[in-house]
C-alpha cells in the first residue's frame, strides 16, 4: 500500500503536526480487484474501500475522504442537527490533517489481518459470495468490523469497541 499510494504522489507523512487522524492502510485482493481497509491508530475503527482502481490511488485521499464522511453520516445521524453541523465543520477542518502509513504496530497489523477474516465472512455470509456494491453494504459491512470488541494495549483499559471509541474521539473534539 505504501509503495502504491507513494508513486500516485499521495502525502505519506507519518506524524504530521496536529494530525488529527493516523490511518494505516493495506492493500487487500479479492481476486482481481483491489481493495484497501483503513485502520484509525488510537481507535482501531476500519474503513474499508472497495473496487479501487489505478485512478482512485492517485486521488486516494479524496476517495477515503468520501468514505470517512459516509461514516460519519452514519454515525452521527441520530445526533442533533446543531451537533451534525459541528461534526462537519470539525471534518472539513481537520480534512488535511489526516495521514497514511503503512501499518508499523503489531497490534494494528494483527487488527488488520483478523478484519480480513470478518470481511470476507461478511461477503460470504451476507452477499453471497460477492463484495459489498453500495454504500448500504459497505457500511454494514463498516459495522461489522467496528462493533467487535479490539485488545488494545496502549490504553487503560484492555478491550475496546471502535465504534463507541471513534465517537468519543470526534464529540471530544467539539466545542460543546
């Protein structure tokens, strides 16, 4: 992944300042088509993109974006409008401070690799077989993989739900 997204001249700057976001992310093949899941550092909530082609890693960044921002949609949708307005405006502010890297942790590779067990479950299970088509897919698929409980050592506590973490994270950025 980082060889790819290198010679499409994305920013692979790790530790930017005030970087908001850390993703790392792997190249994953089904068959003959490419996919990428984006695994957030602190967190662990995964975004996973499906059908990229050479174009969309040159433009990776905006293809993610658009993803995030499905999420966030989904995940702040029973918020107050006034709350969905911050949210917005905090994404679109920190839309730059977001950077990739291949994934250097042991834990967030193992993370990663057990992801892929769930997703290709999830294709089986639930598409027949096939890989997510629409945005409804990908985003199930999307809470699959982030309402399973993660170990994660870094923190006090030693499991935790991306999910309710990646919430926590972006309402403690807010002003409220």
């Amino acid at each position: 992944m980082y060889e790819t997204l290198s010679k499409a001249n994305t920013d692979m700057t790790h530790n930017k300042p005030n970087n908001a976001w850390d993703w790392h992310a792997k190249i994953i093949k089904f068959g003959r088509v490419n996919c990428v899941i984006a695994v957030e550092e602190n967190t662990r909530y995964a975004i996973f993109l499906c059908d990229l082609k050479k174009a969309d890693f040159k433009m990776f960044h905006y293809v993610f974006m658009d993803q995030f921002e499905n999420h966030i949609v989904d995940l702040f949708g029973d918020t107050s409008v006034e709350t969905q307005k911050l949210i917005f405006e905090l994404v679109l502010q920190l839309r730059g401070s977001c950077s990739y890297s291949k994934p250097m942790s042991n834990s967030v590779i193992s993370h990663m690799t057990q992801m892929q067990y769930e997703i290709e479950d999830f294709c089986h299970r639930e598409l027949g077989g096939y890989l997510p088509a629409t945005n409804h897919h990908l985003l199930a698929l999307g809470h699959r993989l982030n309402d399973n409980i993660r170990t994660h050592k870094n923190i006090k506590t030693e499991f935790i739900v991306p999910i309710r973490e990646f919430r926590t994270k972006i309402l403690s950025r807010l002003d409220l």
